[in-house]
C-alpha cells in the first residue's frame, strides 16, 4: 500500500515539474524570438544606415545566430516529445565554436584549442550518428 502511494506522490511530482519545464521554455521561446526579432532590426538599420563597422555588424550577425539557435533548440524539444536529441547539441555546439571562431580571430592560440574541440565535437557527432544508423538497421546488439 505504501508503495502504491510512493509511485503514485512520484508521478504527480514528475508531471508537476514537466509542466512547469514546458511553460518555462514557452515563456523563454517568447523572450528568445523578441530579442532575435530586436536583433535583425539592429542589423537591418546599420545596413540601411551605411555602418562600415564590419567587426560591430558580425558581432551582432553572432549573436542573432545565437538566439536563433536557441529558439530552434526550444522547438526541437517540443518536436522530439520533450527531449533534446545529442546530436543536435553536438550540431549546435560545432556550428556555435566555428562562429566565434570567426568573430573572435585575435588570439591564434584559443583558435587552435578550438579548433582542436571543433574535431573532438565532430569525431562525437560522427560516431554517434553512425550508432543511430545502425540502430536503425537493427545491427546493433543490447548488451
């Protein structure tokens, strides 16, 4: 009988906290696509402007990326049933270091390190999409 009410308090707390995490990453995706929004009109008005500032414009370029990138996350959580696939973190992890990479050219050193991540990142996303395919397949045994 204790038992019984111990499964049913835990998935009471389980569906409790499920509804809390969705409300908070619709609130969050609503955040997220005003300041994207914000963000490309920024753009837009140093385009329109003439701003030759070409550091100042990607730098912004970055981080409309950014919250792009997020916003995407968002609906691939909601997509995929409320989970985030590791491949799409591996994804947005590679495409994410390339474009600081590009923005922030200063320092050779950080740039090699990321580098170095970037092919770590890639080597992951490789071997965890070759694991899928074979999962598809049904080659791949349980052990």
């Amino acid at each position: 009988m204790f038992k019984l009410f111990l499964c049913k308090k835990r998935k009471y707390l389980i569906t409790t906290y499920q509804i809390i995490l969705n409300i908070s990453l619709i609130v969050l995706g609503f955040i997220l696509v005003y300041f994207l929004l914000r963000e490309l009109f920024y753009i837009m008005n140093d385009a329109l402007t003439g701003n030759n500032n070409v550091h100042e414009i990607l730098g912004k370029v970055l981080v409309f990326f950014l919250y792009f990138a997020f916003v995407s996350m968002i609906m691939t959580y909601f997509k995929e049933s409320c989970h985030f696939p590791l491949s799409y973190l591996l994804y947005i992890g590679i495409t994410a270091t390339i474009r600081f990479i590009i923005v922030n050219n200063n320092y050779q050193i950080g740039s090699l390190f990321l580098s170095l991540g970037i092919i770590a990142l890639t080597i992951s996303y490789l071997m965890l999409t070759k694991k899928d395919k074979k999962i598809m397949k049904g080659e791949f045994e349980h052990e």
